[in-house]
C-alpha cells in the first residue's frame, strides 16, 4: 500500500497582537515549507480581527489549514455559521474551527470540524465526546502531565462510544531549539534529538498528529525551518520504527457516524494518502455537494478527486482493485450517456484539473484541463480574440465532451470539438500515462476522438483554436401551428445557410419553436442577411438579436448546483436531412405529450469535411442531431420508435440507454471493429465501462 | 444642477453566490484586470446561498493588487459595530488601503430578525447608524488617547481600547433614500450609495436627494463636496437602445456623463456578474466617460 501522508504534521500559531503582515508572510513561509496548518488565535484588545487575517490568508495560500481558534464570543452564531461555511467553500476542507475550554460549540452541523482546547476535566469531557480534535499545549509542567491529559481524553472518547483515533491531537510547543543541551525543565529548550525523544511518545503512545509552534517574534521564520529541518524527519523515522506501517497516515479516522455510512465491498482504510485527504464518501459534510450530477441523482460509495496526474493513477490503481463496483469518470459532471455518478460505486472526478493555458500564441495552441467548463474556456480566449466551438451549454465540462465529439454552436464553421483536438494526455487502465497525437499513439488519439470514455480517463487536452471576432447571436420564437411543414422548412433553409451560420431549434408541444443560431460574424450586416431566411419560417413571437463575443453567449445560462434527481431519459439520432418522413414521426412525437424536450442541434459544413475514417466519430454525413427528453423510458420509445428507421445514427452524449442495442448506432461496424479491437488492448479487463462501453455483450437486437 | 467636480469612478457590483464559490471572486480579478477602480460586493447574511460579505471581501483582497474593495452595502444590523471596525481596519491594513465601508442602515428586517438581528423602526435605524459610524471612527483613530466611550441607545461602548487603525481612512458610503438619512449621510457621510432602481422616478430623483444630503451637510458646517455620489447601475449592452442604460456602449457614455454633469455622480457601479459586461464596461465606458466629462469641465 502506498503510505504518503506524512505521520507527523507541523503547524504554526500566529501571534495575535504581531504585525497582520508579518503573520501572513509566516503563513506564506509555512505553506511552503510543508507545514500542515496554521492557527489564528482570538483577538487581542484593540488588535486584529482574526477572522479578516484567516480569511486573507486563505487566499493568499492554496493548501496550509486554517484554523480559527477562538472564534466564540466574537460575533452572532448564526452569523459566524455563514462566515464559516463561506470559507469552506472558498478553500474546501482548509477549515477548521477552535472552540476554548467548555464553551458551546459554534455550529452544530456546519460540516466544519470543531477542535476544543482547554485542559480541565469539563473540557477533555467534551472534546473527548464530541469535538473532531483537541489542542493541547506544552508548556512548563512538561510532558507527562499533557501525556496524562491525552489520556483523560482517551477515555472520555471512549465513555461517549467513539474510537479515540477519531479526534485529532494537535500540541502547540514552548521552548528553544539550540545546539547546546540546557538543563531547563518542562519546555523543550535544548538541542533536537532532546525534541525528538521527548516527542516521539506523545505520537507513539498518544496519537498526537501535529505539533504546533508559536510564532511570536522575530525568529519564527527561521525556527520554523530549523523545525522542519532538523525535527519532524527524526520525530516521523522514531514514531514510523515504533508503529506499523500505514498506521500513522491513516489518522485521524473518520468519525464512527460517518464511518457507519460506509458501503460494502469499498476497501476505504486502503485509500492511499494521496487520495485520502480530498476523498468525500457518504457521511462526509461535502458529500451533498458531489454525489449527484447536473442530470443524474446519485449515491456512490466514494469519490475520489485526484489533483495531479499521479493522483489520477493511484486512483485508477484503487479502482482497478475494485471491478466488483460501478466505476464513473466525472469532469464537469453534464453527462447523460455517461454514467459520471452511481448507486455505492466509485467515483472518480477529475474536476480539479481544470487549468487552462496558452501554450503557443502564434499557432492558437491551448492546453486545457478535463474539469475546466466550457463557459470558462470562452472566457479565457477570449482577450485573445479566440474561441472553439463546444456545444450549447457553458456549463458542460470539457472532459466529457472532447471525448465525446462536441456539437457546437460554431460547428458548422468550425466543425466538432475534437476536430481541433491536436494532442491528448490520458491515464489508461493500467495506470500509465501516455500522450496520443498524430503520430504518437495514432489509433489512440483516433479513438479519444469520439469513443473517449473507453479507454482512460483524459488529463489534458491540447487544441488548436480558431480567430473569431464577435459573434451575431439570435433568439427567435415562432408560432407554430403545422410543425412537420415547419420543421421541413427549417431543414431547408438551414442546409442552404452558408456555414457561417448554426442553428439549433428547440420544440415544445405548444406550438411555439425557438430558434438559437450563431452567425460567426461580427458584421451587422452578414449577420441580418444569414438571419433573415430563418425569420420568414413562421410568425415570429419573440425576436432578440445582438451582436456580442462568444464568451458572452457561452455564459448567459447561471451555474446550477448539480442536484440531479432519478435518471435522466435522453434519446440521440442523427438524420442526414429533415425528410417529411422525418419530420412526420418528430411531429407525433411531439404530439404525443411524451417528451417534454425536443431539440435540433444543426451540423453539416465543416463537420462534414472530415472523412468518416478520421476520428471515432464516424457520421460526418449527419445534417442534424437530434434529442428528445421525457420522464418515462417506456412512454419516450413508443413514439421515438417511430423515428428510428430514418436515423443514420446516433451521438452518444445525448443517449441514455445503456443497452448494448444503442452502440453500433453510434459507431459503425467498421469504427466499433477498430474501437473494440484497441479497447482489447488497452483495456482488457473492461475498467472503464460507464459511458458507451464497446467491450459490451453483443446487442441483444439487429446485428449492426 | 450640479457638477461637485469629483474625479470618477467605475466598478461593479457583484452577486456574492456561493454556488460557484470562486465565481465572485473571479469577477473582482476581472474588474481588476479589466482596469476598473472599485468593486463591490452585496450584503444580505439572511441568504443562504451568498457568501459572508466580508469574508468574501478579505479573501478577494488577498487575491487582488490594485483594485478597492466593499460591501454594497453592509447589512449594519447584523454586524456589530466595534468588530465590523476591527474587520474593516485589518483588511485595509492587509489590502495596503484598499478597503471602504459601504453602509447601510438595514433593510428586509424578516430577514434580519431570523438571524438573530433587532427588528428598528426606520427612526431607529438611522440613529443606529449613526451611533455605529462614531463607534467605527472612534475604534479607527488610535490618535486619540483613552479608551472609547460612546454611549448610545442602541450601541454602547465602555472604555473600549482603540484600534487598529486602518491603512488609510476608509470611506464611509451611506446607501439612502428618503430625506432623514440623506441630510444624516450630509452630517456624517463621505459617500451616497444608492441603487438607480430603488430611486421611484428613475435618475430625474437624484436632483432633489443631492439637496436633502447638501442641506444636511450645510447644516453640520461641512461642503457638500465632502461627499462623494455614487451610484449603483443595472444596463445592459446590445446593439439597438431600448431604454437607459440599455443600448450600444455609446449610449452608456452619453447618459452616464450626462449624470455626472447633471447630478454630480461620481462612482458609476455597474451590476454584472459576467465578464464580458465587466470588460465592456471597463473598456468602451469608463474611459470615454472620463473623457467627455473632462473635456465639458473644461
Ligand atoms: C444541458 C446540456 C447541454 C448539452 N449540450 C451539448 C451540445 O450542445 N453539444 C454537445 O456536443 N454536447 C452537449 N451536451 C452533452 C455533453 O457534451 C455530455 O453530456 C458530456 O459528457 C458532458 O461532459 P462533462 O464532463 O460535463 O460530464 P461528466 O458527467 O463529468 O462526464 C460524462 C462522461 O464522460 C466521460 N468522461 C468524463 N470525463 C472524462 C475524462 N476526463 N476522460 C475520459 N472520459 C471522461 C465519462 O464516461 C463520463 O461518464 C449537453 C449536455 C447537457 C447536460
């Protein structure tokens, strides 16, 4: 087992009544020596707010823990519940909050841990039965007298039913590192193999976690190196010689209600400690936050949230040792096809790479990570005069899509997302990380290009972006009373459209259409010119146009929280024109009151440029896709049945069938002979099979 | 028709959401990128799904260099006022002077009362609010000696020992509308904050506000220039004009200039939570505004 999270962990205790500038750099300091977390003590009179300074801390650091002791009293409890679930949220898990001695805790279920402080007997009581850490600290009495404080707080754990590994020790130090052994008593003035052997048994025996120096003049900065240098290695080889392995990292446990949502067959103490810090599994205060999707309510046995490449691969690795569960690949968690959350699976959620970077201004080469959103990559091009078509929605992941295809609404001009796909970074089923481009990894970088999901979980994509100024941007409603003469038309006039120009239409059974098309000009007049065949389709009930940067388009939709419910019903067919058979069967089941969404999204022009055998998105010859959403499976099929005989095919991002019947409708014999031939390859055991799987039993129905 | 011939200011005014819990900080980044003086933040701690103003405000201060900083405007009920001085200060310390003190005397008092906070009659409000404004500039001005004292009838301070003090003297900017706290903002205000769609007759208002403000600064031996006039907007940019502050960025320099000639406002703070509105703002209004007001100063 891989053991990485260090035993011993430092901190560091601001000085209340110091300099604010001069702590914040200390934390600074601290941070990047690799010290734990920081404690902010309660005001001093007339000093700083500690409040303010943790919080402008919080953002002046990306990892060190805050710790905010002493923050009863100061402010309103409902109040100081806001503030705290605000920093949560702004520097997730970094947070923890000090309660002194017998006070009441400040939030009951703020999902932030309380750690008590305090060396009575009423304060051990209280910090051993329900606080998630104590603080306790050395001073002159020495450190039998704290060892016999540790223990009282043992047994109070104990006498309240918890495991005692439950609460975090966290012991703030006095005393002077020198070189010279001083005969001084209690503190620990002397020179660091005095710290290390009088250190060692608080971890050993007592299972304290973290020490913790006062930072209060002006040599802090230097005794906290000195600390980090000559101290914690010595205290962690001590402490790891006396403990078995892992034992140390693994603390402190989980509380045992949490611990007691836990879902079989899921080896939670094996997480490697890389992982473990950013895990969140079903007790965990964050867990409402990542157990469902956009579209998909959801209730996995744990999620993963690796950071770094090398995250992704333990993950992967700790996946691989669980092929009895579900395994979902999440990034911007949009997915309807694929299946990014599940019923006491895993999770793995790749949403922290999200980096987006400029690598070469001249060739428009962007590097982007798969949790970035779409809305996000418009932002970032956008000083640059750049954007690439994506799809409709901003708040779409990148992962999920350029994996995927990637109907947008420049897709006309610019052809699919992956189409400007020049290389792909991914980490495949046996944990190794490979860079597929045209010439690296060829059959690889074919298959991302369309059937991604199967064969790793991408980390990077790099694309080669296009020069677009302001774009026109139209929404038109339409009264529609005879929709399969209207949606003819549409098809008509669209197809006639030059590629500038990209509608999508959405339907309701009301008998209104709206109509969203992008024209990819900045000039008013091409823009009204391309516009105005659409506008005569019908009587228009609504019309907006405007000219704007596409960024502004990609983000004109609010973020929601992704609190997906039940599962989506989602059905996919590509048609290579709006035939009046077509447009006929959509009529009905428009009609038919079984969907309540129905949408065309426009394709053609550049996307058709591409042959079929380029990229694993093979129906280039597709002139719309096609979804249609409703509540009921059964009900959506009796009408969508009747389209299916005049489909080419499908797009798997909007198909939520997990039949094996729908995969050769997405990918045709030849592309599913190669895609499965590679997956045999790369993947031979089927690890990754949420979305699309082509390693899938053979359809039950029609041979393809 | 007055011009108080301040310098301008531009900034926006942002939705503290937590849904995307950077996202407001993210658009501080960008009005800062973008070039843009002040960016402000709402205060409404009786909603769950914003952020707290001012934690919000230290940790985006933490991730900003140049650009100033406030709630609009704080919710002063719900904040005491010797650890809303204390707030203020250690940010604008940390910020290198960076932070001021929009204030409000409270609104939505359901909303306050379910937090925990005092129910005021509006008399009352405003007589907190000016007892709160001598406990922050009390607490703030380490020059004097002794502790503070101020003993008023809804907030009261014993001997209270002062500090820290603030970077720079963090402006104190009144959100107001009716006559007793406008004169009130006049006596003890350095700014008005108010929010163009609370004005019942539209910026035609603010003629007759500014004289409520000038009279009670007159009143209080103080130039009406000592207070700024700020204004919070809601427009949006499109091709064709549709209404004030709904047009193509020309319209917006016209009518903004217009205001600042007119009615003498000098802080345009525009509501936007999106980019691409901030950096047109930044880019095709607030200078061009700079300009033309300039060249009708002469
Ligand atoms: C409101 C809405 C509008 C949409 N509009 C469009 C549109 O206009 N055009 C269009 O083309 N699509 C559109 N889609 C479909 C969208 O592209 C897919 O649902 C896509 O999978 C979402 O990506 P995600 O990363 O957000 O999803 P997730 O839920 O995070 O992932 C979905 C699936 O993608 C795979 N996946 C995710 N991340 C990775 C990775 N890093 N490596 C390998 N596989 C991965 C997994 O199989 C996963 O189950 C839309 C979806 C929604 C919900």
């Amino acid at each position: 087992m891989t053991d990485q999270g260090p035993a011993v962990r430092l901190g560091i205790q601001l000085d209340p009544a110091g300099d604010p500038a001069a702590a914040v750099e200390l934390a600074v300091t601290a941070e990047r020596l690799g010290y734990d977390l920081v404690i902010v003590p309660g005001p001093a009179e007339g000093g700083w707010d500690p409040w303010t300074l943790l919080s402008w801390i919080a953002g002046r650091t990306d990892r060190i823990r805050l710790v905010a002791a002493g923050t009863d009293g100061a402010t309103a409890p409902a109040l100081l519940a806001r503030a705290a679930a605000s920093l949560d949220l702004l520097v997730p898990g970094r947070l923890v909050l000090g309660v002194a001695g017998d006070g009441p805790g400040p939030l009951p279920d703020a999902g932030v841990p309380v750690w008590r402080s305090g060396d009575e007997h009423p304060d051990l009581e209280l910090a051993g039965s329900t606080a998630d850490g104590w603080i306790g600290h050395l001073d002159g009495s020495g450190t039998h007298w704290l060892q016999k404080r540790l223990r009282l707080l043992d047994q109070a754990a104990v006498r309240a039913g918890r495991d005692p590994r439950e609460l975090q020790r966290v012991i703030t130090l006095c005393g002077v590192l020198t070189d010279s052994p001083t005969p001084a008593e209690g503190c620990l003035d002397g020179p660091a193999e005095r710290w290390i052997a009088d250190l060692a048994p608080l971890v050993v025996e007592h299972g304290v976690s973290t020490f913790v120096l006062r930072a209060d003049d002006a040599t802090a900065a230097d005794r906290l190196e000195r600390f980090a240098r000559d101290v914690a290695p010595g205290l962690h080889e001590a402490a790891a010689r006396a403990l078995a392995a892992g034992v140390l990292a693994a603390r402190p446990l989980r509380r045992a209600d949490v611990r007691a949502r836990r879902r079989p067959g899921i080896d939670y103490d094996g997480l490697p400690g890389s992982l473990a810090a950013t895990a969140v599994e079903p007790g965990d205060a964050g867990f409402g936050a990542v157990r469902s999707t956009y579209l998909r309510g959801g209730n996995p046995g744990l999620v993963l949230r690796p950071g770094t490449v090398a995250e992704v691969a333990d993950a992967v690795a700790f996946a691989r040792r669980h092929q009895h569960l579900p395994l979902g690949v999440r990034s911007g968690g949009h997915g309807i096809s694929g299946r990014s959350t599940n019923d006491g699976g895993l999770v793995i959620d790749v949403g922290a790479l999200d980096r987006i970077e400029v690598l070469d201004e001249r060739r428009r080469l962007v590097r982007i990570g798969p949790g970035a959103r779409w809305k996000e990559v418009a932002l970032a091009l956008q000083p640059h005069g750049w954007a690439l078509t994506s799809g409709d929605y901003g708040g779409v992941g990148v992962g999920g899509l350029a994996t995927a295809g990637g109907i947008g609404f420049l897709g006309r001009k610019q052809g699919l997302t992956i189409d400007h796909l020049r290389a792909v970074e991914l980490v495949l089923a046996d944990g190794s990380s490979v860079r597929a481009t045209d010439s690296e990894h060829p059959e690889l970088f074919w298959a991302v290009r369309g059937a991604g999901a199967n064969f790793g979980i991408a980390t990077a994509f790099e694309f080669a972006v296009d020069e677009v100024p302001e774009v026109g941007w139209a929404q038109l409603a339409f009264r529609v009373d005879d929709p399969a003469a209207f949606l003819v038309e549409f098809g008509r006039v669209t197809t006639a459209a030059p590629r500038e120009t990209t509608p999508n239409l959405i339907m309701g059974g009301t008998g209104v259409a709206q109509l969203m098309a992008m024209v990819a000009s900045d000039d008013p007049d091409v823009v009204l010119a391309q516009l105005e065949p659409f506008a005569r389709l019908a009587p228009l009930v609504q019309q907006q146009v405007v000219i704007a940067p596409y960024a502004a388009i990609m983000n004109m939709f609010p973020d929601a929280p992704h609190a997906g419910v039940g599962e989506p019903v989602s059905r996919s067919g590509l048609v290579r024109a709006l035939t009046p058979e077509v447009a006929t069967a959509s009529a009905t089941l428009l009609d038919s009151g079984a969907v309540h969404w129905f949408q065309l999204r426009s394709m053609g022009g550049a996307i058709a440029d591409v042959v079929p055998e380029a990229t694993a998105f093979a129906h280039r010859d597709a002139a719309f896709s096609i979804t249609a959403m409703g509540a009921n499976a059964q009900r959506v099929d009796r009408w969508w049945n009747g389209l299916r005989p005049h489909l080419s095919g499908s797009y798997l991002s909007f198909e939520s069938d997990p039949s094996p019947d729908r995969v050769p409708e997405a990918f045709p014999p030849r592309t599913l002979a190669r895609l499965r031939a590679l997956k045999a390859e790369l993947d031979p055991t089927t690890l990754f099979r949420d979305n699309f799987s082509v390693a899938a039993a053979v359809p039950t129905g029609s041979s393809a | 028709m007055t011009d108080y011939g301040h310098d301008l200011l531009f900034g926006t005014f942002v939705t503290p959401a937590s849904a995307r819990p950077q996202h407001a900080v993210e658009q501080a980044v960008v009005a800062e990128r973008a070039g843009l003086d002040l960016v402000t933040f709402q205060d409404h701690p009786y909603v769950a799904t914003f952020h707290d103003t001012w934690t919000l405000i230290a940790y985006a201060a933490a991730r900003t260099e140049r650009i100033r900083l406030t709630a609009n405007v704080t919710n002063l009920p719900l904040r005491l006022p010797a650890v809303l001085a204390r707030t203020v200060a250690t940010a604008d310390v940390l910020s290198g002077g960076r932070i001021e003190l929009g204030l409000g005397a409270g609104a939505f008092w359901d909303g306050i009362e379910a937090m925990g906070g005092r129910r005021l009659g509006p008399g009352e409000s405003i007589e907190a609010l000016e007892e709160a404004v001598t406990i922050i500039r009390g607490l703030w001005d380490v020059e004097q000696r002794g502790g503070l004292t101020v003993a008023g009838r809804h907030y009261a301070v014993h001997g209270a020992e002062r500090g820290p003090a603030p970077a720079h003297r963090p402006g104190i900017w009144i959100g107001a509308y009716k006559p007793r706290i406008l004169r009130t903002t006049g006596r003890i205000g350095d700014g008005w904050l108010p929010s163009v769609q609370y004005l019942p007759g539209g910026v035609t208002d603010l003629a007759g506000m500014n004289g409520h403000i000038d009279e009670g600064a007159a009143a209080a031996g103080r130039d009406p220039r000592d207070i700024r006039r700020f204004l919070n907007l809601a427009g949006d940019f499109g091709a064709t004009s549709r209404g004030f502050l709904q047009g193509p960025p020309d319209q917006w320099v016209e009518e903004l200039t217009d205001l600042t000639l007119t009615y003498g406002t000098s802080g345009f703070v525009l509501a936007s939570d999106d980019t691409a509105t901030t950096e047109l703002f930044a880019a095709e209004v607030a200078p061009a505004v700079r300009s033309e007001v300039a060249r009708e100063r002469g």
